[in-house]
C-alpha cells in the first residue's frame, strides 16, 4: 500500500511542517485542499508553484494530487442549470487541473457535496446530462496536464447526485475517458446496502484513489469499521494506487490522527497479508 494523507488534516499548520511529519509517521503521499493554498488558487505564480512542489519533495513526499475542489468556493457548480454557472466551473476545474500538474500531481478528486446537490426544478435526469457535459468538456484539460478526474460517489446524507459508487461508475462509462476515473472513500461506501468489500470488486475497472476514515468522521482504526475485508479486498483487485488519510472530525489532534491511522493501517496491512 501507499499511504497518504489530506494536508487540511493538520489545519494552519505551514505545509512544510505538515509534510516534514507525515514522513517521519511513514507517510509517502500528501493530498492537497486547494482553500489551503489561498483565497485564490489560480493565483499563485508559478515561482509560488516551484516552492510549494519543492516544499513536498524536500520532505520526501510525493504529491498525489488535490481534493475538496469547490470547498470554500462561490459561483460553480456541476449540475447549475445556468450554462454560465457551468462553464464557469469547467474553466475553474481545468486551472485546478493545472496547479495540480504544477504541484506534481496527478488525481483531482472530485467530492464537493455542496456544489453538484440537485438545485430547486433540476431532475437526476438533467442533472446527469449536466454532469456529462461539464466533466466531458474538462477532458481536454485533463489530456493537456496529465491528471485524471476522480469522481467521488457521496452519502445521500452529504447529497443526492452520485450516491453509489454503481452510479458513479455508469457516468464516468459513459463519458468514456481515462482521464475520468472512479474515487472510493470508506465512510461513503458504508452509506450502501452493498458490503465495502463488493463495491470494490465490482468498482475495480474504474477505480484511481481511495480515501480511508471512518463513519465517525475521524481516522482508520478509530472507529467501528474494520479494515481487514477492505483491505483484502484491495489487495483482490491488485490495486496499486493511494490509500489516503481524510478526516472531517479533527477532536484527536492532528498529530495523533496521522500517527496512529497509519500505524493501524500498516498493522491490518500486515495481518492480511
């Protein structure tokens, strides 16, 4: 497995401190909030650029990619029934595409809740053309800087459209790029009636990153779900991608979370073999 871990995790921490850490804890990978960047992400220079992309492999990281790409955001959204909300957000998500090839990553990981929910006298029906037409015109972005959109099914608590990772993988089938893949996260896969470990083996075509935490919001090992059938799983479908660290309940502190969820994933690693 390579582990990896969410930079917002260690909240106003410098992101050399924060990278500096999660090596010496046995992390490899870091994954990037873009609102941790700056009010503006498209803004930073390309000398900006540079340093932060020296700053992560200074520490001995590689940098996976950016995720919670609308987070802190206004004015875009995937299924706005307004052509200009949506071309806004295309041309948003493509200079994201490019930071993230200027950091030296790869994934964009596309959850963002907030910004594809159904809006008031849009159907899933249009709502689903919406989200062809927006990801599909990005595809050229993608091509350009080498990254790939990893399309992240959420729990019909946090929103309405692509609640199952079946759902999810029908549209990234029918936008029919490679550049559009499939992104797992534990605590939405156990909003399914599916066991986690069937959507990974029926998600393995698709799948490009995974997210490890927990339902209750906090780290691997920190709660009730045990990752050894995930793990498993994983191991299964030979997945050769990240695990990444993606807490939303920060009460541990940021150093115990990133210690002791790799640590428990690296020991479960172990027992399965």
């Amino acid at each position: 497995m390579r582990y990896g871990i969410c930079n917002e995790t260690f909240g106003d921490w410098p992101l050399k401190r924060a990278c500096e850490f999660a090596a010496e804890c046995g992390y490899t990978g870091i994954e990037i909030a873009p609102f941790t960047l700056g009010s503006d992400p498209r803004e930073l220079s390309a000398a900006q650029r540079a340093d932060l992309r020296r700053t992560i492999a200074q520490a001995g990281l590689d940098c996976i990619g950016l995720h919670w790409l609308l987070a802190k955001t206004a004015g875009f959204h995937v299924t706005d029934p307004d052509p200009a909300v949506r071309d806004r957000t295309v041309a948003y998500l493509g200079e994201l595409a490019r930071l993230c090839h200027d950091l030296g990553g790869r994934i964009l990981v596309f959850g963002s809740p907030q910004q594809r929910s159904l809006l008031p006298g849009v159907s899933p029906e249009q709502a689903e053309e919406y989200l062809r037409e927006v990801f599909g015109r990005l595809v050229p972005a993608l091509e350009a800087t080498d990254t790939v959109l990893a399309l992240e099914p959420l729990s019909p608590i946090e929103t309405d459209v692509l609640t199952t990772a079946a759902e999810t993988c029908h549209l990234i089938e029918a936008i029919g790029s490679p550049h559009v893949r499939l992104h797992l996260d534990v605590k939405a896969m156990a909003s399914e009636d599916l066991p986690i470990p069937e959507i990974i083996h029926a998600s393995a075509a698709q799948l490009e990153h995974f997210h490890a935490n927990d339902v209750n919001l906090q780290g691997p090992g920190f709660g009730a779900i045990e990752f050894a059938p995930i793990f498993h799983a994983l191991q299964e479908i030979a997945y050769s991608g990240w695990v990444s660290v993606e807490v939303f309940d920060y009460t541990p502190g940021a150093e115990r979370l990133a210690r002791e969820s790799i640590a428990y994933m690296q020991r479960v690693e172990e027992e399965v073999g």
